[in-house]
C-alpha cells in the first residue's frame, strides 16, 4: 500500500480542514462531501485517507509508551525537551505537543473513517463491486476501532463519536467511559474479522486483513483483562484470557506466518514483507509530497548522523537507554547490538551513553529527514506467539510446556540458552529485550499489573541525576490536552493526578 499516501495527498486538503478550537473533530462540510463521492474510486481514495491517519503512529508509540518506560532514561541534557516531560513524570504535561499529537491524530483519523462509513451508507450503490464495498467498510470500521484503542491506551475515557459530527455537536460531546468505547472497538473489530480478506494483494499490501483484525482484537482483550488499579484507564479487570487466546491461535493455525531465522532480518530494508509481519504501516521516499517516515531517527542524536556524514534528522540529543535494561542483555544476545548502540565520537568528543538505533540503516539515509523508506511493523508473529504465552500464564488454555517451547523459540534465535518453567515475570523481562524500541514496553507494564512496584523501583534505581518525580498510578494514563479542555470548558474533567 506504499502508493497510498500518494493518492491522498490532493484529498487531505479538500477533505480536512484545521479546526483546532473545536475539538479537533475537524468536519468535512456536506458540499465538500456530496461534490467528492461521486464514483467508485473516490471511496477507495477516502479509505486512503483514514490510513494516512496512522502516519505518525509509530512516533507516538516511541514518544508515549517507549519513552515513559523504565527502557528509557531521557532526562534533560541541557535545554528543555518535550519528551522530558513524559519520561520523567511531570504533573505539568496538558501541553506537551506529544500528548496533544496522540488526541488530535486520532480523532481526525476517526472523523474520516466515519466519513467514508456515511458515504457508502448512502451512497453504496456507486461502489459497484459488491466484495469492495464490504471490504471498505471493514477496513474503515478496523481502522475506527485501531484509533480508538489507541487513544483508551493513552487517555482513558474520551469523546465516542460514530458518525461524522459538525463542529458545534461535536461542543456537546462528553467522554464516554471506557467500557462504552470498548463495546465500539469490539463490534467494529468483529466485523472487520468477518468481512476483511485473509491476505492481500500485493497491489494492496499494508491494507489490513482479518488476521490485522484479530490481532489487535487479541489485544483489546488482554488490554481490558488488566487491572483497574482504580483509575478510569484502559484496564477493566475482566478475565478474557481465552477469548484473546481463541483469536491469537487462530493466527498461529493459519499457516500464513512464521518467526525469521533471523532477528535483524525482521527489520531491514530490503526485507519488509517478511512472514513475521500481520500488520504495519508502509511508507515509501522519493515521492512529492513526502510520505515517508520519521521514526527510524527519532531516539537517535543527531550528531550521531553527522559523524557518519549524514544531515542532522531532528533526533537534537541523546534519549539514553537505561542501564538497566543494557544490564539485561547478556553478552551472547544479539538482539542487544541490532538494537542498541554505545558510544561514538563526534569532532573529537567522544559520547559513551547508549541509543536505540533500531530502524536505522545509515547507507538508507534520505535527502529528505521526513522521509525514510522502511515500514513499521505494528504486530509481528513473535508478538502472536508471545501474547499467547502470557494468556497461557494467565489462565487461559495451555500448559507450562507450550509456554516454554514459545519463549526458547525466541531465546534460541537471539542466540540465548533454553529455560524452563518461564513465569509471568520472566516473561515480561523476555518480551523486553525482544521488544525494545518497538513501542510496547509501558503498556506491557500496565498490562502485567506490576508497573506500580517496577516503575518506582527503578526511579530509585535509575535517576541518578536526580530529576524523575514520583510515579503514582494516575500517570499510567496521561492528560487530556489542555487545548480540549479550553475549547469547551467545563465539558471534560482533566484526569486525576494532573
């Protein structure tokens, strides 16, 4: 689907207009609506539009899950950064752009989405593939419901809106509860299952299947089966181990995946529609307006690129991984050195603290820093085969042997001896040094229902300098943007804590 982005880039201007003081629901006007649906192919530009939505998914995953975790350790090194902030706790953050990114992406990704739904309600009969039209409306509504996670994991309780709103509705639209929103993912989920195709073309590649689908039906479960810890966060306290096991074999007994020999390969350039890959976001370079991506660089300093003979990309300063996680890796692990990189020297000064140089090939560097070419992959077969290991431990159907026999695949291929009689918590510890980088680490924490004991744990542990504030279970979600608030005051209580 890399050619995507090039067909939205002439709708994004027709389609969407800024409308930050409304609640960013950002509606499309009925003239401009009518004058555009008008064939067939304008629907399927439409569902290009809600795509290009999660353009930036991948740096807000780095930005809020990555960053906030105990995998990073981002105080300032001089000047004030906006991920500072996010990883160190501060009470102060309704204004980080970060934080605001995540809000208003999403909604307008889902203001889209509910477009393209409205139009094919009535005026479906111009898409004249029968199989299209449902596929449309199946991508949109997985599409709708990816968003709407996305923003529960983040924020907790928010706006549920299902069908394009204007601006001054969208003034009297309060915060669902979080199990309201869920009920929206899961019908939208379960169609998406039903109507989506197995595979897909290699013209259509990066569009989202029914294995997309349940892969991240897989996650919502196990996201609502988390703790409470009594805050209205994206935990429920359900037990629906076994619904999120059912969908993560279904996956597995495909036949359409399999782990990569090797770990690097997973990730690299001339690799990217390996059999690891469910679901990710493709980006392309090279292509006016630019549609690449900007995630490979963004934990990487960039003086780094400079003293490879590259521009600067817009990493500014280091984002040091913690020592603590280095500490994890042993010396036999190659995932460590793909990963991670420790010192380098820049006109002669040398900088010994570590980065994630994850996504970056530095002969793939473009002329362009918005631009890189490598997809991100959202949901890989070893993340299949690792949920389901934890669904196992938390009671769903399995054995102690079927856990074991998952994890040593996955040691195995890092190059690590087998274990046996894996527990929760080595589990956890095993999916991040697999995962690091990936933007899973801080909502594994709140999944597990230990991030209130490791997280203060490791403040004390980690900050050296002195510089984190205090970690109390309110932060596990994060404020509501303190321009939503002011748009419409007194419609949205801000989160407990901040």
């Amino acid at each position: 689907m890399k050619r995507t982005y090039v067909v939205v880039a002439a709708l994004l201007t027709a389609l969407v207009t800024s409308c930050t003081d409304d609640l960013t629901q950002t509606p499309i006007s009925a003239a401009t609506t009518e004058t555009f649906y008008t064939q067939q192919t304008d629907f399927i530009q439409g569902i290009n539009a809600v795509y290009a939505s999660l353009k930036t998914y991948p740096d807000r995953l780095l930005n809020l899950s990555e960053t906030r975790s105990d995998n990073l350790y981002a105080v300032s090194d001089g000047g004030v950064r906006d991920w500072e902030g996010i990883n160190s706790f501060h009470k102060t953050i309704a204004s980080n752009p970060y934080i605001s990114e995540a809000w208003n992406t999403n909604f307008n990704g889902i203001y889209r989405a509910n477009v393209v739904l409205d139009q094919l309600s009535q005026k479906g009969s111009l898409v004249t593939d029968a199989t299209l039209r449902t596929r449309l409306e199946a991508e949109a509504k997985f599409l709708r419901a990816f968003m709407y996670f996305d923003l529960v994991r983040i924020f907790g309780k928010v706006p549920l809106v299902d069908r394009p709103v204007t601006a001054e509705e969208a003034k009297s639209i309060s915060r669902s509860s979080v199990s309201d929103v869920y009920n929206l993912i899961l019908s939208d989920l379960q169609f998406a299952i039903t109507n989506l195709p197995e595979t897909s073309a290699t013209a259509d590649r990066g569009r989202a299947t029914k294995y997309a689908a349940k892969s991240t039906l897989a996650l919502v479960y196990m996201t609502r089966s988390a703790p409470t810890y009594d805050i209205e966060g994206p935990g429920l306290g359900l037990n629906e181990w076994n619904l999120a096991l059912a969908q993560l074999n279904d996956i597995i007994n495909s036949g359409k995946y399999s782990l990569v020999s090797s770990y690097a390969n997973i990730f690299s350039y001339t690799n990217e529609y390996n059999s690891e890959v469910v679901f990710d976001i493709q980006y392309t370079s090279g292509i006016v307006p630019v549609v690449g991506g900007t995630f490979p660089w963004l934990l990487v300093p960039d003086t780094w690129f400079q003293s490879n003979g590259k521009p600067t990309q817009g990493g500014l300063t280091i984002r040091p991984v913690a020592s603590d996680l280095i500490a994890r890796y042993t010396a036999k692990d190659v995932r460590k050195s793909f990963n991670i990189l420790t010192g380098y020297t820049y006109n002669g000064v040398t900088e010994n603290r570590s980065f994630f140089k994850k996504y970056v090939d530095v002969t793939k560097t473009p002329v362009n820093r918005l631009d890189w070419p490598i997809n991100f992959i959202v949901s890989r077969y070893t993340d299949i085969l690792m949920l389901k290991a934890e669904c196992i431990l938390k009671g769903a159907t399995g054995s102690q042997a079927d856990v074991d026999a998952i994890v040593n695949q996955v040691r195995t291929r890092a190059g690590l001896e087998t274990i046996s009689n894996v527990t929760l918590p080595q589990l956890y510890e095993e999916r991040r040094l697999e995962f690091a980088a990936e933007g899973s680490r801080w909502h594994d924490l709140v999944r597990s229902g230990q991030i209130t004991t490791i997280i203060p744990a490791w403040i004390t542990q980690e900050d050296v300098q002195k510089q984190m504030q205090a970690f109390v279970k309110e932060y596990i979600i994060y404020p509501i943007p303190q321009a939503e608030l002011d748009a419409q005051p007194g419609l949205y209580t801000q989160n407990t804590g901040y």
